[in-house]
C-alpha cells in the first residue's frame, strides 16, 4: 500500500505546472544603456574631485611639517 501512496504523491508533483506565465515577452523598443557622455562625464567629475581632495591632503600636511618644524625650534 505505501508504494502505492508515494507513486501517487509523485505523480500527483509531476504532473502539476510549476511556472504560469501571466503576460507573453515583449521585446524592448529601445535598449536601456547609460549613454558613453554621461560615464565620461561622471569618470571626469570623479577623478576631479579625488585630485583636487589629494591636493588638500598634501598641501594640509606640508603645512603641519613645517608647523611642527617651527615648535620644535621655539622649544629649543
């Protein structure tokens, strides 16, 4: 009898539809891609402003050297 009972429950999965299709594809009109202008623009902007934060960077830190530099010398 159990054999029975599982072929039944198996044949019961297999023959039911596991994915419905609600709406038939419709291909895309236009293709939906970032423009080659935008990502030239953003790459532009991007390395600007990580020049212009390096720029800040070094010039801020030459500027505590040499305040260092000058302590030092008052100490002595």
């Amino acid at each position: 009898m159990l054999p029975m009972v599982e072929k039944a429950k198996l044949d019961e999965f297999s023959s039911t539809q596991s994915l419905y299709i609600i709406d038939q594809a419709i291909p895309a009109e236009k293709k939906d891609k970032p423009h080659r202008s935008v990502i030239i623009v953003g790459a532009f902007g991007g390395s600007f402003i990580l020049a212009v934060l390096l720029v800040l960077f070094i010039n801020s830190l030459k500027l505590f050297i040499i305040r260092i530099k000058k302590f030092n010398k008052s100490i002595e």
